[in-house]
C-alpha cells in the first residue's frame, strides 16, 4: 500500500508541476459549462435537475478522460524511466495501482470543481439532491472506465498521441453499443433480446442509472469490472514488453 | 553475490545473449566488455529483472530473480543505459522518490539522500529540475539513485558514459571504492577503464562469453586482444 501511495503522489506532482494540470482543469470547466447552459439549453428546460449536466458526459470525457490519461506509461516508456521504475523493489501492481489513482483522483478533483452547478441549480430550484450525489458517483465511475482503457492503451505504445486514439476509439465503441441511434438501427434485423445484450456492454447504459437516481449493484459491478480487466490486460501488456 | 546460469534472451528469432555464465562475488568489479549490440544491456536488464529472461537462471544474494523478484532487485542500485530520470522533478525530489520506493523514511531517507548527493557531487544542482541539468549531472542524479540505498549489489550501464575526462576519472575512483565492499558490475568499451576500476573483466561478444580473466590474464595490449577476440559490426559476416 505504501508503494502505491509513494507512487500515486509522484504522480499527482507531475501534473501539478506541469501547465497540463491547470490546461486540462480550465478547458474541463469551459466544456462542461458551454455544454450544460448552452448546448443542454439548462435554462429553456425549466427542470430543478442536473440533466444537462451529466448527460454530456459520456461524450465530453471521450476525449478528455483519455487526454489526462495518455501520458500515464507512454511517457514512462518514451524516456525509458519504465526501467527504473520496474527495477524498483515494487510489483508492477503497485505500479499500475498507484498511477492509476493518482489520475483518477485528478479527475475527481476536475469534477468537484463543478460545484457551481449544483449551488445553481440549488439557488433557482429545489432539485433532488440525492440524484445529483448518485449522478456524480456514475460519472467519477464512468472517468474511471474511461481511465483504466486509457492506461491500457498508454502501456501499449511509447507514443501518447497514439494511445490518446487507441483509447478514444475503445470509448465511443463503448458508447455507441447502447447509444440510442444505434440501437434503433439495429432493431431491424436483430432480436430485442440480443440488442439488449449488446447494449448492457455500453458505458452509456449503466451510466444512465445513475441519473435516474438510483445506485444499481449491477451498474456498480459492470464499471467495477471495466476497470478490472482494463488494468489486468494493463499488467498483462508491461509484462510482455 | 550474482550468480548467472547460462543465461539466454531471444527476442523473435535474434537471440541477444546466448548462453552466458559467469558469477561475481563481494569485492569485485567486474568490467562488462563488449561491441555495440553484443548483449551487455540485455544482460544487465537480465540481472536487474527488467526482462524476464528465455532459459537459464539469475539469481541475486541467493535470490531467484524470477521466483523472488523483490528480494532480489532489494539488493540491487542499478544504473540504467542512457541514465533516465523523471525530467519534471528536481533533483532532490527524485532522490527522495526513489529513496522511499526502496523503503527509507525520515531520518533514514535524509541520510541516504545527503550521502549520495555527497558521493556524486550534486549539492549545487539539488533543487534545480532534471530536465535543466547537463548530461553529466543528470547522468551522476541517475547515479545517486543507484547508490541511494547502499546496495550490496551495483549494475551500472556505462556508468561514464557523457561525463568529461574530470568526471570519468571520479567516478571510476568511486566505483573502484565501492567495489571493496560489494559486488559492482559495469558495462563500457572504454578499455583503459578496465586498467583504473576493474578487479576482473569479461569480454562477451554476440551474446557469448569469449574471455574473462583479470586484465593481466587477458593479455596486453587490451585493445589488440579486444579487436582479436569480437567481431567488428564493420565487418561483413
């Protein structure tokens, strides 16, 4: 656990001790704020209810969850301090555990910047709050699937940009299982029943729970379980280099 | 203190080391010679657990380096080839990074930092950031961070590697000291290296051992026995 922490808190200064950290953080707002007041139209719905907010989400992390994310072992491989770094008497999982939290704790940091919101939308209405508390519980979990494809895809290649498109394009398949226009398509030449299993693989599924309200141990379990198996292959991948 | 078993790497269809053997105990320096590309690096990588390697067996202090890995690299300070260092920390901060993996803390931690930052002369570049640092100080932080928590066991990858003539002649002193209580293992093709520092060389070329002995052994001049016993990547094969 020590290691981890030893290597979680490394982690957290290279952001800080770069522009990145603040680049990443003020485009996050910027996005989240065009997003919900101007594209999520947050003011014509007339609803006490953080829906335009968490409703960008799958799609604003697409990009930025693996942005924060790409550096995470390219870099360590690019500049060769991997072999320092697993030379070190550490297992590969406390490295890959440490690196991970640290990035996800970032993304909680990001996120819990967005308190405004929810000050806002408390100031104009009476929401229910105890949505907004699961909402933002999906969408930190969603940042964590995202997260752990990312540190796959980063294990993979010493270069970031490539592992920024290789975990892109792992999130939007991600999400287009269970996105709505794809789904319909779909329903003209398969069953209900197969349709639905494509979809329980969608983030966007089980990330709708959430904002409904409702914590569902199945939803808990499937992000549970991305981000499992994205760090296993991840243990897998640096072990074969 | 190392202990190498016919030793093979094989990446896809090139086999990088073929079969080496050779033991260090306590008190020796070891010089590690060979061409470009004739499997130094692969064997030191070998040693440290950065690969796993095809067939045959390293083992550490006694310790497996596969079977046991932690104890083993808990002996080891390893200075990797090109001396790599998280360029967005300072100095001081990346010698108390790697001084707390290898489990130092407190009092224990400023000591083990104060006494290799004394041994690779950096007090003046303590807090500057690594990536504003010359070759040759971002080469010697690498270098505390292999000595930071007094191995018994040092493999160090052309440890001289862009340092001045001043440089050299100090960190050959230092490795030649440090050998009188551990096992050292350095690579180089610097030849009259082998004369100032080592107890012992071994001359491996494609993977193979092709000579080892003291450099008296080896016989003199040691740059015609060098040219002699390797194949050079000038010729045709």
């Amino acid at each position: 656990m020590k290691s981890v922490w030893i290597i979680a808190k490394r982690e957290m200064g290279s952001y800080f001790s770069s522009p990145v950290a603040y680049v990443f953080l003020v485009i996050f707002l910027l996005l989240t704020g065009f997003f919900t007041f101007t594209a999520g139209q947050f003011f014509e719905r007339g609803e006490a209810s953080l829906g335009a907010f968490f409703g960008w989400h799958p799609w604003l992390y697409l990009v930025l969850v693996p942005a924060a994310g790409m550096r995470l072992w390219a870099e360590e491989r690019r500049s060769g301090t991997i072999e320092l770094l697993m030379t070190m008497p550490i297992t590969p999982w406390q490295a890959i555990a440490g690196k991970f939290l640290a990035s996800w704790a970032f993304l909680a940091v990001a996120l819990a910047l967005t308190f405004p919101v929810v000050v806002t939308v408390n100031v104009l209405g009476s929401p229910d709050n105890g949505m907004i508390v699961t909402g933002y519980l999906g969408s930190f979990l969603l940042a964590g699937a995202y997260l752990a494809i990312t540190c796959l895809t980063s294990a993979m290649t010493r270069n970031q940009v490539v592992a920024l498109i290789l975990s892109v394009v792992a999130c939007l398949f991600l999400i287009l299982v269970g996105f709505n226009p794809v789904t319909d398509l779909m329903t003209r030449w398969a069953s209900p029943a197969l349709i639905d299993t494509v979809a329980a693989f969608s983030v966007v599924t089980h990330f709708d729970g959430f904002q409904k309200g409702a914590i569902d141990t199945r939803d808990l379990l499937y992000f549970m379980s991305v981000i499992g198996f994205a760090l296993f292959a991840t243990n897998v991948v640096l072990r074969n280099r | 203190m190392i202990n190498i078993d016919s030793l093979v790497k094989e990446f896809g269809a090139k086999r990088a080391v073929d079969g080496i053997s050779f033991t260090v105990e306590r008190g020796e320096v070891v010089g590690f010679l060979g061409p470009n590309g004739s499997g130094k690096s692969t064997t030191m990588r070998m040693i440290t657990g950065y690969y796993a390697p095809s067939a045959g067996k390293v083992s550490v202090g006694g310790h497996d380096v596969v079977e046991s890995p932690l104890e083993a690299k808990r002996l080891i300070g390893y200075l990797p080839e090109n001396a790599a260092a998280y360029a967005d920390m300072t100095v001081q901060g990346f010698l108390a990074f790697c001084a707390e993996l290898r489990g130092l803390a407190g009092t224990a931690k400023k000591q083990a930092i104060g006494r290799a930052v004394e041994r690779c002369f950096l007090s003046s570049v303590l807090h500057q950031s690594i990536d504003t640092l010359s070759k040759g100080y971002r080469h010697r932080t690498c270098l505390a961070q292999a000595l930071i928590h007094d191995p018994e066991v040092l493999i160090l990858d052309e440890p001289t590697d862009g340092l001045d003539p001043n440089q050299k002649h100090e960190v050959r002193n230092l490795i030649r000291e440090l050998g009188k209580t551990k096992a050292v293992v350095f690579s180089t093709h610097i030849l009259e290296e082998v004369d100032a520092a080592c107890t012992r060389a071994i001359i491996i070329d494609r993977g193979r051992v092709v000579a080892q002995g003291t450099p008296d052994e080896l016989g003199r001049p040691l740059d015609e026995v060098f040219r002699r016993l390797t194949t050079a990547d000038t010729v045709k094969r």
